[in-house]
C-alpha cells in the first residue's frame, strides 16, 4: 500500500482526466443505489402474496341488457353450469377482481359515533363459495352460510351482516385479541366479524390499505356482475374458453366476454411497475457501460502516455505483477475517492426525496453494493490495457533512452 500515496500524486499532476472519471463515476454511484433501491421495492411490491391461487383463476364478465330479468336467478343458473364443468373446482360472483385497479372501498368503525378513528378497507360482495372460488385460507372463525348470502337492490339494502376479514384488518382493529365475535360498524351498518382469512390484496396494490379487505355475503342486483371461476392447475386457458362460448349460447340477448386470467389482471395493474423496472434496468445496464468505456479509454491513454516510464520500471527490476498492480490501484483509488462522493450525493438526493415526497430513506446496502460493483466493473474494465502495459520489455524503454 506504499504505492498509494505517489499515485494520489500522479493522479494530482494530470487532475483533469481523473477528476472527470471521479465525477463520473460519483453520479453513477447515486444514480444506480437509487435506482437499485427502487427497483428492489417495485419488484417487493408485485410479489407481494395476494392471498389468491392466482395461476388458477380467471374471471367473466356478464351483462344482462332485458330489465325484466332476476339477476339473482341468472347468477345462479349460470353459477351451476359453471361449477358442473369439468376441471373447475369452484366458483362465485363478486362485485370486483383483487388487483385489478377497480373495486369499492369504505371505512369500518369501531364505534358509530366515533367518526375519528376509522380503518379503510376494500370491499368485496360475494357468496359462500368465495373462500374456495378465491383460494383463501381461512385462520380463524367460519365461512358465509347459504341462508346469510343476500342479493339485494339498492332500494332496499340489508340491515345488519355478518361478514369476514382479513387478518391484517383484524390486526388493526382489534389488536392483541381476537375479533371473531365483534360487531363494527360500516355507516350505520352493524357488521359482526364471523372469520378472519389469512390475506387478501384489494384492487389497489399501492393505497396504504393495499392488505385490508372486507368480504360481505351480498350482491347488488345491478345489470352487470363478475364471475370469478378457479379451476385445477393447467386447465384454467381452456376452461375460460369453452365456459365463454357456453353462457354466451345460453342468452344471445346478454353481453358475457371480458375474460381474464388474474395472472393477466395482474400484470396490466403493476404494467407501470414492470415499466419502471424496464426502464431503471437500461439506465443502470447504460450508466455501468458508459463509465466501462470510460475506464478502459483513460487506463488505455495512460498506459499510451508513461510506456517510457513503465519500461524504465521494469528496467530496474519491477515485475509484470508489480505493473499491474499499480494501475489497478491507480483505479481503486479512483474508485474510493467516487464512492465518498457518490455516497453525498446519494443521501443528499434520498434526504430531499424523503421529505418531499415522503420516499423512504435510501438504505446503506444498496450505496455499498453499487461500490463493489463500480469496483468489480472497473477492474474488468481497466485488465485489458493493464495487462498490455504489463508486457511493456525494458529494452523498449532502453532503446527510447
């Protein structure tokens, strides 16, 4: 570690091309720890469990255009022909897809006269098949009996329901005890708490009650409704189908299409979440090319610029190993100085990005991950010139003399 002081002084002499490397590489160490960072929370954020058997599941859309017709007889009929398919496992209406961007939310109370502590929750409508149809896991309580499922209008809607929710929900509301038994409050609304399932995501993955959802043994009688099916592993494509092409035969008068897989729900909520993760993933493949190129044109113009003094070295007895050694130190230190501050500049801009825009702190592995890579990339970077200024003879400083 001798060499380092005398190479902080060569590098001193000709400060041009290194301070400009050293900027380089500053901005590209807090460019690529940010977006590292917020890659990482993009990708922790679409892998979140939903709760569901998601690569089992699709969902139809049906809309019935005769106003003459009982929608709660319809959903039913076309329930039966839906769960007697073959390969199906089960089935249900649901007034709207988890993760997928639209549904209906409220806030449920503990109190009704206490407005100030409410506990924001996703709402689905659904019946006793729900649990299964969804793939939840249900931890504690019971499921929906046939009797508590209601379809209702709007005109005349339930007085009081019985309904499930998830474990988060119960967490929140009734923390340390359980809430199988209790009675909370939507408006007016009594609702009394009968099951506590183990997750389910609503259909807005970035809201803060994104894990909170409420299920009620409801359906509105509106013109439209959501069919959701799941069906055994490897069907769910041909199944989706052929059940669309059936409830279509049934009733030509009727609209049915819309038909998803929740994989394909899925993907177009988080699209602009895959995006970012696209276009953070070229920037930091771009940024590491550029300073790659950078490294390699400096190392290739100093070995071009000191092939005198390097033959002269090896003249008095420096080794291929001692060459080699001294211009990868040369771009470590180059490497150090960047990383103090690339590290400044990092913090300074997740500081500013915290308060403003309320993004959490940038954490101290993703700065130090970056440094190791810089450092690795600029090693590779830097081999080949180094290696060639390593086969430098000291007859070719001789003959120069």
């Amino acid at each position: 570690m001798l060499d380092v002081i005398p190479i902080i002084k060569s590098l001193w002499r000709n400060k041009t091309g290194p301070l400009l490397i050293i900027l380089q590489l500053s901005l590209t160490l807090a460019v690529v720890s940010t977006a590292l960072f917020v890659v990482s929370e993009r990708i922790a954020i679409i892998e979140r469990p939903s709760g569901m058997i998601e690569a089992e599941m699709f969902k139809i859309w049906m809309r019935q255009n005769s106003p003459d017709v009982d929608m709660e007889q319809i959903a039913k009929r076309d329930m039966e022909i839906i769960r007697a398919t073959p390969g199906v496992i089960d089935a249900t209406p649901i007034s709207s897809i988890p993760i997928s961007g639209g549904g209906s939310s409220s806030s449920l109370y503990k109190d009704p006269q206490d407005k100030l502590t409410d506990f924001p929750t996703a709402i689905y409508e659904t019946t006793e098949h729900g649990l299964a149809a969804l793939g939840l896991v249900l931890i504690e309580g019971r499921n929906f009996n046939l009797d508590e499922i209601n379809f209702f209008t709007r005109e005349n809607p339930p007085k009081h329901l019985v309904v499930i929710i998830t474990k988060d929900m119960a967490d929140k509301m009734f923390p340390g005890e359980s809430a199988v038994g209790k009675t909370v409050y939507m408006g007016k609304l009594p609702l009394t708490i009968i099951g506590i399932i183990e997750r389910l995501m609503g259909p807005w993955p970035d809201v803060e009650f994104a894990t909170s959802a409420t299920l009620l043994p409801v359906m509105v009688k509106d013109d439209s409704i959501n069919y959701l099916v799941r069906t055994e592993s490897g069907q769910r494509d041909a199944i989706m189908h052929s059940l669309l092409e059936k409830l279509r035969s049934i009733d030509s008068t009727r609209l049915v299409g819309d038909e998803k897989s929740i994989e394909k729900i899925k993907r177009e909520t988080y699209s602009s979440d895959y995006a970012m993760i696209k276009i953070l993933s070229f920037v930091i493949f771009l940024l590491t090319f550029v300073n790659a190129l950078g490294i390699f044109g400096l190392t290739t113009f100093w070995v071009n610029q000191r092939r005198k003094q390097i033959g002269i070295r090896r003249a008095l007895g420096s080794t291929k190993a001692g060459v080699m050694r001294y211009f990868m130190l040369e771009n470590v230190v180059l490497v150090a100085f960047s990383a103090v501050v690339g590290t400044i500049i990092a913090y300074v801009n997740s500081s500013y990005m915290a308060r403003a825009h309320s993004m959490e702190l940038l954490p101290v592995e993703y700065v130090l991950i970056t440094v190791v890579f810089l450092l690795l990339v600029t090693i590779l970077a830097a081999y080949s010139p180094v290696r060639r200024a390593a086969q430098i003879s000291p007859v070719e400083a001789v003959s120069n003399v």
